[in-house]
C-alpha cells in the first residue's frame, strides 16, 4: 500500500522533531508500506527567508523569491532524509521539480496543472522511503522554480496522494483533527471524528487553520481523503472525505476569521455594470475578495460591501478611490476592526431556521450583524472584531455542539 | 563580451554585501557586457547546515548532504537577484542544474565532467544578468544534486568562463590578489601582479588560500585566464593565466601550510611493492596525500614519511597500523605539531642553487629541516610548527621578494 504523509513546518521545527518524524515514517515503512513523506520547512524559516528578501527589495520579482523560499524544504527533506538513515532504512529527498509537481506560471501562488511521478515510483521500486518538498513546483513552460502559496504543502500531498492513488493522505499537524470550533476560544469543542470535502471547504475558507483551502478543493476533485493528525500523539485525528448526507450532522462547526476587513464603496449609483468594474478591477490587481454584499437601492444608490485580507486593504483602497469618482461613488471606508464568525454543516440545506437559529443567538449575546452571506451549507456574518470570541461561543452553545455524540 | 564574475561568502555575507556586488554586477552590464555571475553560500551559511546535519547523523549519506548544503547558495543567489532588480536591471537565477554544470557521481567532491549552458545563453541573449550557483551540480547519470567540495564556486566559475568563452574569469574575494607571502605573516609581501597557472597551482596545493587548487587546474587544462580581485576595493589584484618565461620573476611566493600532520611508517623492510600496498591503501580510504618522502634504506629498512590533512589523520593510522604488522613495518607515527613551507617560482628551473639559498636561509634562522620535497617549480620543508611564522619571514626576506619590481 502507498503512504502519503505531510509534516507541517511545526512538526520538523528542530532537528528533535526531525527525528521524531523520522521513527513515525520509518514505522509505516517497516509496516510493509510503500511511504511518500511530503515536508514544509523548518518552524519559522520561510518567514525568515522573506524577512531577508524584504530587507533588500518591497517587491521581489517572484521568480527569484520563489527560489529563495524553496531552499526551505529543501533543508527540512535533506535532514528528515538524514535521520531516517540513521534508523537503518535508507531515504530519498526529492524537490518538487524532481518529483514531478508541475505548475502554471503564477509565482508565489502556482497552481499544480499536473504531477509526472517517475522519479518517485522509480525510489520507492527501489525500496527506499521518499520525502517530497511540499510547497513548490516547476513551471511547465520555463522550467523555473514555483511555490503554491502559504500552506502549500498540503496541496502537493493532496496531488500526490492522487497521482499515486494513495487511499488516505495523511496530514499531521501540531493540532489532532478538525474541531466545532477554536478550542482555544471554546472550551467544550468537541474533535470531529468526520466531515465532508464540502463542510471543510466551507470551514477552511472561513478561518478554520488546519487546512490549506485548495488542498481540500484539490481533493475533493480527485476523490482523495485526508486524514488530519496530531505528529505530537496517537489520536484518531479527523477523516476529510466524500461524505456521505444519511450520516451527516446537521452542524459540523463553527469558524472564525480575524484576517479580513471590511470594505464599503458608500453611495454607488445604482445602475448596471458598477458592481462589474469594482470586482473586475480588483481582480485585475490580484485582490482576493472574500464575501460580497450588496443590498437593494434607496434613492438610486447603494452601499456595496465586501471583505478581503487585511493586506491587500491598502491597495484596494488607492484602486477603488481612484475609480470611485468614474463612477460617481460617495467615497471608500476600509475598516480592518471586524470578524467573520460562520456556521457550517452540510446537513442545513434540509433543516430551515438554522440562519434564524444563529442570528437569535448572536442577537441574544448582544452581538451586532453587520452583513449577512450564506450558501447553502454556510451562514458567514461580519461583526466588530472585539466580539468575536463571545459570538463563537454564544453560536456554539446555540447548536448544542459541544454535546453531540460524534459522527 | 562575456564577463564572468564569482563572489565568495565573504562578500555576500549580509544584505548589505549583497547590495554592494549587486552595483559591481550591474556596472559590468551597463558598460556593454553579457554577465555571469557565480555566488557561494552567504557567510557561514555552509558550516551552519554543516553543523544541523551533524546533530542528525555523524555520515550523513552524500547525497542527502549535498542536497542540504545546496540550499545555501540557492538563498544567496535568488538574494543577489532581487538586488540586482532593484538597481533596475533584471536578473535570472539558476541552479547548478540548471545552469547545465554536470558531474560525475563523486558527491561532496564531484567533478564537473561536462557544461552545457543552454539555459545561460538563453537569458543572456533575453537581456538578463545570469547568476549562477556556485560549488554544485547535476549527476549525469541519475541527476542528483552534487557539490564539488570546499571551494567549488570558483571551479563553478571557471568551468563557466571556459564553456562560454569569456576572456578572464573574475574571482572577487576579500583579499586583493595573490601575495609573495601571507601578509599577515609577512609584513612586506608584495602583491603579485601577475602569475602563472603552473604557479598559482602550486601556491594553492602549499596553503596560499586565495584559489582553490581544482579551479586552477582546470584553468590551466582549458585556457582560462584568472583575475584575482578584491570585492572591497578597486586594486587590480592578480593575472592568473597561461605565463611566459620570458617574464617570468625567478621566485613568485612563499607559501605555509600548517593544516597537515606528518606521518611515519617506522622501519618498513626495503622491499619491491611495499610502498604501492601502503599508498593504494591510503587512495582506497580516500585519504588526500601530499608529500612522500622515502629515504635511501639502511640495515635492510626504511622509513617511509608522507603529509596528509590533519582530519584524515586519525583514519590513516588506523588503517596502517593494521597494514603495519602485515608487511612487517614498526610502527605509525603521526605528528600534528608540523608545517609546510614552501618556495615557488616558475624560474626557478633554470637557476641552480634555489634550494641550497633556502635552505641556507632556515638554517640562519635556527629552523630545522625534517622533510624536504621538489618539483621543478617548487621546493617544500616540513618545519615544527612553532618555527613556521620565523621561517616564512626569513625564506620572504632572503630572496628578497619584498624589493622586486611587480612583473
């Protein structure tokens, strides 16, 4: 059987973790498994990596950043590679190029577009355990040296997993499984022992850390299921996976995001195309935008809404002001003192009133809504940032989560 | 023209090192040039990783270690790059790899067999500087990551000039050129303005640190003439290149070596074949041997003496001592406490009584003698090593290299 593990840069933060992690791989080996073992780099190094690149340029061009970040996992593989050795079984580091992760031309947030394995089935053929550096990749165009972006390395275990038709893949982290919600804000968040591709999506994208979004997004195109474990214990951990809605709880949990900002285009006229140029030229700039809101007009103008990463606020801002006059809007307020607190379970789609449920809780905590977004398995709401632990607490309780038997 | 540059980890230590080759680098560009540059690892970087590896496995495997050591110049360059950028002029970085450095299968000493700088002459020809990672490349048979050894980046950039056809290869460091003595010693040494290949060669293989012997000798097997710079000022430095007796100064240096022990094979009989089973022995355990010294026998024994570095010290005399009672020798000595002095010029050939002057010298100077080897172009001692500072300053002053006119 094919193993994929992935080692998160916590759980090979100093050469005693390493060694650790090294026992774990070398244990499923010995078990008669066939064992991929995809590394981030060492605790902080990549953001040490990026400090130094700051201090010479604001903008590195992405190219040269990217080969510089790279040369964190490679670090991280050549040492776990080390310590396997020194426990009798012999190991092969391989950088995302040599394992055959192959990407678009999006430096710094590179998409796989395909995965050649030969070079890994060729090491594992010849018995020895292979560590693929997460995070990065190689252009097909150019050659060149790509990263997939900040938590990258679950994604590249993902397409591993998939292109070697690895039944699990494992992703061990310094927490051990996917919660209700934040123990650290909830005291009674209870492990959940399943969700679906979906609920994690849904989870991951509203501020759940455990997951890289796209690595859920990944898998749940190809079918792969992930297994979240602790590297620090032996719990069960979470299993990701298709789902299944006959066992589906109608809540899986509650997610919490400090990350993002509010912004607000005050008074746009309330004509066809305006809400087009805003989010085509934000998008042009590389914004990411998170939710949306616009309501229905009054006197022929609108508040339109979004959120976004409290980083690219600035940018949004000096773009949106300059456009805001062309298209005849009050002005731009950009408001970084918010969160986003949402409910999600795949099970709401056939239980009306949970949105009601959740604004009553909120409601009844003294917690005011600031905008509303829903799909059909998410209910998001932006409130003041100093409420934040208090409403995921007050929705918890309102769910019962806490006290449900697990999946 | 095509200028190929290389800088040490001296002088691209910290970012503001960095910045400052980034402005040499571009000035080159900016007067017309195509521009390849070769980077070391900044500063320390090596032995750091050196040291991590170390706390995982006292052998590391080679190949896992190059990978990890590879890193290094992987930050340096995609560094170097990003200031270059900032200057306005844009930049490539590569790998070894990809700059096409291929090599035997000899990792941590891999010897580049072939270049092949197709990816060089593309980003040259888009108008890029290229920067090249010193010290490694590519096996060609299985295309793992190998470094060349101590040193490589400037065998990196001479194999570079060579395959490229530059006229000179410039090697900046942090001194500013190639001295009749080392000028910390010797407070009159004189930089050589110029200096043959055949010389340089032997200056390196006695301790001048300036070049690394294999890049000399590469040069001088492909042409290569050699600029030995400062990163920090604007001296000449030193012409390394192909010489011409004609000019040629009778004596070029002094060099000390004090990084070698003596080792003794004690009253080995004087029979055919003994002293080609005690060195294949040496050259199959990889120990670097220097200078081999056996006497004419007396009573039917000899003493067979020879130099080695201090490290591979421990692990020779094991090796012999095992050899010793088989062949019927003494005993191993092996001596630390010993240094190489030796006297190199390329004139020497043709002016009798060098060897005699010198060894005049040293015994004005109270030093004694307890090995003397030649070639045609140098003379070495093995001194105590207390004496070695007092002999260089009295070999330095009796042939006068202080007062002559530069080549």
């Amino acid at each position: 059987m094919i193993v994929v593990q992935k080692y998160g840069g916590s759980s090979v933060a100093d050469t005693e973790r390493i060694k650790r992690v090294a026992e774990r791989v070398t244990q499923a080996r010995r078990a008669g498994n066939d064992v991929v073992v995809v590394v981030s780099a060492m605790g902080k190094t990549t953001d040490s990596l990026l400090a130094r690149a700051q201090e010479i340029s604001v903008i590195p061009p992405g190219r040269e950043l990217d080969m510089l970040l790279t040369a964190g996992e490679r670090i991280s593989m050549a040492l776990l590679a080390m310590a396997i050795h020194e426990l009798g079984v012999t190991a092969r580091s391989l950088t995302g190029s040599q394992a055959g992760i192959i990407t678009d031309a999006a430096h710094g947030k590179a998409r796989i577009i395909d995965v050649t394995p030969g070079r890994i089935h060729g090491a594992l053929a010849e018995g020895h355990i292979v560590i693929v550096a997460g995070f990065q990749g190689v252009r097909r165009d150019s050659k060149d040296v790509t990263t997939l972006g900040r938590g990258g390395s679950d994604t590249t275990a993902v397409a591993l997993a998939a292109a070697l038709g690895a039944d699990v893949c494992e992703i061990y982290t310094d927490v051990d499984g996917v919660y209700t919600a934040d123990p650290r804000i909830v005291a009674g968040a209870r492990r959940l022992a399943r969700v679906s591709h979906e609920e994690m999506l849904e989870l991951a994208a509203c501020g759940a850390k455990v997951l890289q979004v796209r690595s859920v997004e990944y898998a749940r195109n190809h079918h792969v299921a992930i297994a979240v474990r602790s590297s620090f214990s032996d719990s069960d951990g979470t299993l990701v996976d298709e789902g299944d809605d006959m066992e589906q709880a109608m809540i899986s949990g509650v997610a919490h995001d400090t990350g993002e900002g509010k912004l607000v285009i005050r008074r746009v006229p309330d004509k066809p195309g305006v809400a087009a140029r805003v989010f085509t030229a934000l998008a042009d700039a590389n914004v990411n935008i998170d939710m949306i809101v616009q309501n229905v007009s009054e006197d022929g103008t609108t508040d339109i809404s979004c959120t976004l990463p409290v980083a690219d606020g600035p940018r949004a801002t000096r773009l949106l002001e300059e456009l805001s006059s062309e298209i005849g809007a009050e002005g731009i307020v950009f408001d970084t003192d918010v969160a986003k607190v949402s409910l999600i379970g795949a099970g709401m789609k056939t239980h009306p009133g949970v949105a009601a449920a959740m604004f009553a809780a909120l409601s009844d905590a003294g917690v005011n809504i600031e905008m509303i977004s829903t799909s059909t398995i998410r209910i998001s709401v932006v409130i003041r940032a100093g409420d934040v632990e208090h409403a995921v607490r007050a929705v918890h309780d309102a769910f019962g989560l806490a006290e449900q038997v697990p999946a």
